[in-house]
C-alpha cells in the first residue's frame, strides 16, 4: 500500500528544495545510489507521497518547475508548485514544513486564517532565528489555550547547519514541542525521516539547543582553521594549494568518518583517543612531533575557548562575531 499524505515547503528556497529533491528521489528509487542515503523506516500512514512547494517570486516558480515540473503530472510522487498561495497550501497539507527567511516567516504567520488550518497538524520550522514558542506566539498571537476553540499544532524547531547542501548537516531538533507535552512518535517519526535527507538528526531538549546549535553551527568554522594551517605548510614544501587542501580536507573527512564509526561500534561511546594512536602508529613518528606542538600551544584549549566565545557572544544584528583571518 502506498501512502498518501502531503506536506506543504513553506518556503522552497535553499534548505526546502535540498529536501524536497532527496525525499523525491527516495520516494521514486526505492534503491537508493550513492548520492541520496538511505532514509529510516517510516510507516505508510504519515509518510508524504505529495508535496507543494510555496514560493514567492516567478522566478524561484521557474527554478522549482525545471527541477521539479515533471513530478506535476505523477500522480506517486507529486509536487505541486504554488506562488504565495500559503493559505492553501497549508489547508491541503497534512504536514508543514516552514523553511523561510525569519522575517518572511513572521509575515506569513500572521495571516489569521493558518490557526484554523493548522490544527492539529505538524508544523516543522527551520527559522534559525525563531523558537517553537514564538512561532505559536506568531500563530495564536496572545490568545490562551483556553480562549481558542482551535486545536493547536504541534510546533517542532528544527536546526540544520551550512553542510546541508552535501547532505551533512549535523542538525539538531529540540524535543519540547510548542503546545504538547510530547511530540505524538509518528510526528518524530516523519521529523527524523524528513530531516535525514539533509544529513544526521539529533534530539535535544529546548534548555539546550541554542548550545547544541552553536556547536554544530561553528565547528564548521573552527575546522576551515586547522585545515588552512595545515596546507599552509603543505604549500610551504612545495604542495600545490588544491593538492594540500584537498589532502587536508579528505583526512578531515575521513577522521569525522573514523570517530563516528567507533561511535557504532562502541554503542554509542566515542573513542577519539583510539583514532589518534592509529594515525599515530601510521606516522612514522612524525605525528608524535606535530602532536607535541599543538600540546605546547594549548590548541585544545583554544579551540574550547573559541567554542566559549561563539557561545557568549553575539553582536547587535543577533549575528555571531566574525572577522577575517
Ligand atoms: N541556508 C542555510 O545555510 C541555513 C542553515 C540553517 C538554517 N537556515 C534557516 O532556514 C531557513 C531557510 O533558509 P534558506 O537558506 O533555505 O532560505 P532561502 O533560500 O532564502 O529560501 C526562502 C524561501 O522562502 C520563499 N518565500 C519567501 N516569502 C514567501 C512567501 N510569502 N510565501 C511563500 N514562499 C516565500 C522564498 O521564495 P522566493 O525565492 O521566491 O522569494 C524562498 O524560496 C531560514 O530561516 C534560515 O535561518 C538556513
């Protein structure tokens, strides 16, 4: 049996679309290839077979119908495009995936007609700068529970971080949701599902998500560092600056791979030390010289520091500080 629910991309832009394409191919090879992992289980019932991508220019309309226009005539999957039409969408939708800028957000949530719409469904947000409270703040204003006869959603915060566009966003999901004590298991079924076409999805609760979300946010930032020292000395023996950086960027990525992998083995526990002897033991010594080195400049400690800063201190704008090396 084919499922057949649908959910509306409130905002098919950047994070929407990298979704909404992995979902389909998914949806549509069974056998997945090497670009699109393999996403988990997910009972028929909720699974989205439908799709309508909202968008607001006609342009992003042109964008969304040369990617996406020939699933408009499948019946399994479908995608329908619509321009602005957020009202109906929403209407149609089962499940609601809002993926726009903060401020977009804040106007389309005040159209007074979604509360209705919206009752009792999923609404999946991945406004970086809102939280599950203040969207339902957005959605029922100052009414309380008690004042409306509306039920509500169920409002979940979903945080992806910059290497979603390779599939590897190490994103995070709070789990207290908006107006609920839990998240019903086939709401957080269809959320891992979801948010396991962009990369890995990790459950947090509220009281720490903003610091779950600054560390997958910035360490990004922090590895372009060690990277760049890296090559930098590389270059400095004669490598050319694509050879060195790319050497650099594949032992990055297959350190992350080795760490995570012992994480499986380990159930669960990481063992960082036993990935460090191993490239040690292959060295030939030079490692134990490097090692020393970044030991004498306290590198660990810097980059906690670091870490502790990104974490403290914001500017103005609500942008994290940042300046240029
Ligand atoms: N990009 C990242 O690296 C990243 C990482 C983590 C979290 N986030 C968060 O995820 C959210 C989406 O980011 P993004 O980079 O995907 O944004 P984006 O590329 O700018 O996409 C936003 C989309 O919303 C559409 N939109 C705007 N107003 C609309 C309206 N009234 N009705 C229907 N659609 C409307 C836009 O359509 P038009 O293009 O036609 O205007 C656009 O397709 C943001 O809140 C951001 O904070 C982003």
């Amino acid at each position: 049996m084919r499922g057949g629910t649908t959910l509306a991309i409130i905002g098919c832009g950047q994070i929407g679309t990298a979704i909404l394409e992995v979902l389909l191919a998914s949806l549509s090879q069974p056998c997945p290839n090497h670009q699109h992992q393999t996403l988990p289980n997910l009972s028929m019932k909720v699974k989205p077979t439908r799709f309508i991508a909202c968008v607001n220019t006609q342009e992003s309309v042109s964008r969304l119908r040369k990617q996406f226009g020939h699933f408009a005539r499948s019946s399994f999957p479908n995608v329908q495009i619509s321009q602005g039409r957020v009202a109906e969408a929403v209407q149609q939708a089962d499940f609601v995936l809002l993926a726009c800028k903060t401020s977009q957000a804040v106007e389309i949530l005040g159209d007074t007609s979604l509360a209705e719409s919206l009752a009792g469904k999923l609404l999946l947000s991945t406004c970086a700068d809102l939280t599950a409270r203040q969207i339902e703040q957005l959605i029922y204003h100052d009414a309380t529970i008690e004042s409306t006869e509306t039920k509500r959603c169920y409002i979940v915060q979903a945080r992806a971080n910059s290497s979603f566009s390779v599939r590897q966003s190490a994103t995070l999901i709070s789990t207290t949701v908006a107006m609920a004590d839990t998240i019903p298991r086939d709401f957080e079924d269809l959320t891992t599902w979801i948010f396991s076409s962009i990369g890995t999805v990790t459950f947090v609760p509220e009281s720490v998500m903003n610091e779950a979300s600054i560390t997958s946010s910035l360490a990004p930032a922090l590895f372009t560092v060690a990277l760049e020292g890296i090559a930098k000395e590389a270059m400095a023996r004669g490598l050319r600056e694509p050879d060195a950086l790319h050497l650099a960027a594949q032992a990055m990525k297959g350190t992350a791979e080795l760490v995570l992998s012992k994480k499986d083995e380990n159930k669960g526990l990481f063992a960082i030390d036993e990935v460090r002897d191993k490239a040690l033991a292959t060295s030939e010594g030079s490692g134990d010289r490097g090692l020393a080195v970044l030991r004498q400049a306290m590198v660990k400690d810097t980059f906690a520091e670091a870490m502790r800063q990104g974490m403290e201190k914001r500017d103005p704008n609500n942008a994290y500080l940042y300046s240029n090396w």
